[in-house]
C-alpha cells in the first residue's frame, strides 16, 4: 500500500524528544484517536446519503474507537491518566487552511494527511524506541493507519477524480508542512520540531 508522499520527513529526533514523556504521549495520542473517531462521524453526518463514503467512514470510526480504547488501556497500565482534552495547533491549522471551493474534498484530503502524519511517525516509533512494548505498540498499529491513509485517498478520488486530487494535494501538502512547522514542540504525536536532519 502506497504511503501518501509528505513534504517534510519527521527527523529521528523526535522519538527521543517525546520518548522521555510516554505517558504524555499515549495521552496525546489517546485524544488524536477519539478526535479521528468524530471526524469521521461528523462527515457521516454532512453526508449520509454518500453509500461508499458512510460505509467506509463507519468502519473507520469504530477502528479508531478501538486504538483509542487499547491506547488508554496501555496508560492505565503504566500508571498514567488521560489528561483533559488539549487543542492540536497541527490539526487545526491544517483545517483553517482547507478552505477550497469542495468542502469534501478537502475535508478527505486533510483527514488522509493526517493519517499520513500519524502512519510516518508511528513507523518511527515501532523503528527506534528502546522501549520494546512501546515500539511493539506503535507497530500494531502501523497497518491499520496506512489503510486509514488509503480509504481517505480513494473516497476522495471517488469523489472529485484523479486530477482534482493531484491538484488540491499540491496545495494541502505544504500546508501540512507549514502546519507541522509552526506546531509547539512536546511530547505529542503531532508535534512540531526544529530540524530535519
């Protein structure tokens, strides 16, 4: 399955940035997950007669219902809480910068660039964190965001056609960069960080 080409790459120091806060980042990224689950109810409910898009959406839903649920269980093993619910400045200054005339497809697009984000940086997880349960986590994962990454690509294809797509996600990738950019550093999954080396 073909990964969705990003304009920046993650740099390996990033794991060690948000390997020193695990219980903050499978708190983060507990959140992402629940937030991915009502994104994809949100567009079932803007567009329930969409077949394709409603059936796709719904079993993507209830996967992310159940990374958050494994997620949380992993915390809670390891002595950590939920935090309260934090803003993400990455995925929110991604949304503000869909504002193209098809609200779907860039409503797709975005969704698929996130899941592309999230699919890079858990690959580095299960790829160079020394905590083995940890990395093994992350890599549990790993087939089921690419997947994710893939639905939203063809569901937006299905909608708007090759071309628009090709079009629209020039634009979207380098607001994704730009996003990622300006993202605070921690230890979140979609934290921004200092280099690309």
């Amino acid at each position: 399955m073909a990964r969705l080409r990003l304009a920046t790459a993650t740099p390996r120091s990033w794991v060690d940035e948000v390997a020193a806060s695990p219980l903050e980042l499978l708190s983060d990224h507990a959140h992402c997950e629940l937030k991915a689950a009502a994104s994809a109810q949100s567009l079932i409910a803007r567009h329930p007669r969409e077949r394709a898009l409603v059936v796709e959406l719904a079993s993507i839903a209830a996967e992310e219902i159940a990374h958050f649920s494994a997620t949380v269980a992993l915390l809670h093993a390891r002595g950590g809480e939920l935090d309260r619910l934090a803003r993400n400045a990455y995925a929110e200054a991604l949304l503000a910068r869909a504002g193209g005339a098809d609200a779907l497809l860039d409503r797709l697009l975005v969704s698929a660039l996130i899941e592309a984000r999230s699919l890079e940086r858990f690959l580095l997880l299960a790829e160079h964190l020394a905590d083995l349960e940890l990395a093994a986590f992350y890599r549990s994962l790993v087939a089921s965001e690419a997947s994710h990454q893939a639905a939203f690509l063809r569901l937006a294809r299905e909608h708007a056609g090759e071309d628009a797509v090709r079009a629209r996600l020039a634009v979207l990738v380098e607001a994704e960069a730009r996003a990622l950019a300006a993202a605070p550093r921690g230890p979140r999954m979609h934290s921004g960080v200092t280099d690309t080396g």
